[in-house]
C-alpha cells in the first residue's frame, strides 16, 4: 500500500509539473519548450515570448496552482469539519460572503479612499473578513442544527443574504464599478500580477500550513467530536483554526481570481477514490495536487484560438456531474 502511495504521488507531481509547463507554452502564441528553456535560463532575455512568459503567463500559472491547491484544501477541511459531502466554501456561502467584501471594496470607491481602493491588501483583507464572517455563522449554527442537509441549506440561505446585500450595492453604484464587479465574478487568473502575488502567495501559503498543521485533528474530527474529545482536541478551538485557514484560502483566492465554482467540493472525492483512504495525512496532499492540476488544466482549456472562457465555466463542467455522480452513488 505504501509503495502504491508513493508510485501515486510522483505521477500526480510529474502531471502537475507537465500541465505547469504545457500551461506556459499555451495561448494565442505557442511557445515551444526550447523557447521556455531559454527564457528560464537567461539566453533569450530579449523578444515578446520573454514578456508573455514572464509578465503573464508564468503569473497565471502559478495562480492557478495556488487558486487549485487552496480552494481543494478548503473543501477538505470543510467537509470533514461538516461531516458532509457537499460542503465548499462555494455551497455554504463562503464565497459569497468573499464576493461581499469586495463588492464593499470596488462598488464603494465614492466612500473610501483611492488608495484603500486599490491597495492588494485592501481587496484581500475584504474578502477574508467576508468569507470567515459567513463561514463563522455556519459553524454558529451547526452547534444548535447537526442535520448535514439542514445546515447546507442555511450555508446557502447566508450565501442568498449576502448576494442580496451585493445586489442593493448595485443599485448605488456607477456604471463602470458594476462592470467591474460582473467582469471579477466571472473568474479570472490572468488578474494577478507580480505585485497581487506578493499579496496571494503568502495568504495561501499560511492558510495550507495551518491546514497540514491541524491533520491530527481533522482526522479526530471524521471518528466524530466526542471520539475527538476522548484524544484530547479541544473542539472549539479546532472549529476556530478551520474557520481561520479556509477564510484565509477561499477568501484570498476569490479576492484576486473571482468565484470559481465547484473545484472545492470536487477535488477531494477525486482524491478519495484515487488514494482509497481517509487520512488526512494522505488526503491533503493529495488533494492540493489533483486541485493545481485541475486548475491548470482548466486554463489550459479556456485558451481557445483569439478569446479566452472565464476559468469559472471551465471549473464547473468538470465539478458539476461530479456532484451529481457523489449524489447519485450515495443514494
């Protein structure tokens, strides 16, 4: 079992590297692998391939590892928080909450200052604090609602709140602030440059330490809370850290990337089926892998010849008869 698991991880790293570089050389203008060498190596500084790669695809692409990694992650840790198969940040109103807070930041600009406008850290902070507050609401209520179905159904009722609230910052916003709302909800990598990077990548980085940090536990909360206070793990303060890392991933990618739909709740039944186990020891890396390449894959679909597809519908023609597929086999 072991050697299957090792044998399992290198091919799931060696896809994920292959879809890596296969994303770089995609697009309008194919770049060869000679080409990609070079630039990385430093002999062909000079010519529009170096700033496509550098400037643009090489940020994206990266998103797309940490926006996949993050959001899978997420969905992990929720649906062994929940006990429930459905649950993602994207079903139970976390993502909402994270569109809230940046509609608050971009269809507010009349009340904020320019510079808090477009401050990285403002966006971010804004849909941080969004996610975990409706993400903080959900877990309030399942201390008093342990029904799984119940409590996706209130998830989605925060979420339904939350988009009702976006929907009134409409009314009172200009033209182009809406535009440019509409255009991030249709989701995104190509958004986050260098200057975002510095931003994303070390929220998400800590939001997946936190996660490998709290495997022991998550693996005590499957068994069920009171197996989990027989260990000795405190539950509260385990609800809290959950509720921290995944605003933290699902707040910090929707801020720069949009909503994107499905790869939460997808991803670690994927993973479950490839690696035949419910150990979280396994099961984080394993989804943080099959989510970047999922994503990366995804990308590289939505470069169609002279347009490019928002990553959100991509995302959600795999994700979709996932769920159905999840739903139809346990009855």
């Amino acid at each position: 079992m072991q050697k299957r698991t090792v044998i399992l991880f290198s091919t799931l790293s060696l896809l994920t590297f292959s879809l890596f570089i296969l994303d770089l050389a995609w697009g309008s203008i194919h770049i060869s692998l000679r080409e990609i060498v070079a630039v990385f190596t430093g002999s062909g500084n000079d010519g529009i391939n170096y700033e496509i790669l550098l400037n643009f695809r090489l940020p994206k692409a990266i998103t797309a590892i940490l926006a996949g990694a993050s959001l899978s992650v997420a969905g992990l840790m929720m649906q062994t928080l929940f006990r429930n198969p459905l649950a993602d940040p994207f079903i139970l109103g976390v993502s909402s909450g994270a569109s809230l807070g940046v509609a608050l930041i971009t269809m507010a600009t009349g009340f904020l200052p320019l510079v808090l406008v477009n401050s990285g850290w403002a966006m971010i902070l804004a849909a941080v604090f969004g996610a975990a507050l409706v993400l903080l609401l959900v877990v309030g209520v399942s201390f008093r609602i342990h029904n799984a179905v119940s409590l996706l159904i209130v998830g989605i009722m925060f979420g339904t709140i939350a988009g009702s609230i976006v929907s009134v910052l409409q009314n009172f916003s200009n033209p182009d602030a809406i535009k440019l709302f509409v255009m991030w909800t249709f989701g995104s990598l190509s958004a986050v440059t260098w200057t975002y990077m510095q931003v994303l990548l070390p929220v998400s980085v800590i939001g997946l330490s936190m996660a490998f940090f709290l495997q022991k536990r998550l693996d005590g909360l499957l068994l069920g809370e009171n197996y989990a206070r027989g260990l000795g793990i405190s539950i509260i303060q385990t609800r809290f850290l959950i509720v921290i890392a995944t605003g933290l991933l699902a707040g910090g990618i929707t801020a720069f990337t949009g909503p994107i739909a499905f790869v939460g709740v997808a991803i670690p039944h994927i993973a479950r089926g490839i690696f035949h186990t419910s150990s979280h020891k396994i099961l984080l890396p394993a989804t943080l892998l099959c989510g970047a390449s999922l994503l990366l894959l995804c990308d590289i679909l939505s470069q169609i010849p002279t347009y490019t597809l928002p990553i959100n519908t991509i995302s959600s023609l795999f994700g979709a008869p996932i769920i159905v597929w999840i739903i139809l086999k346990r009855k």
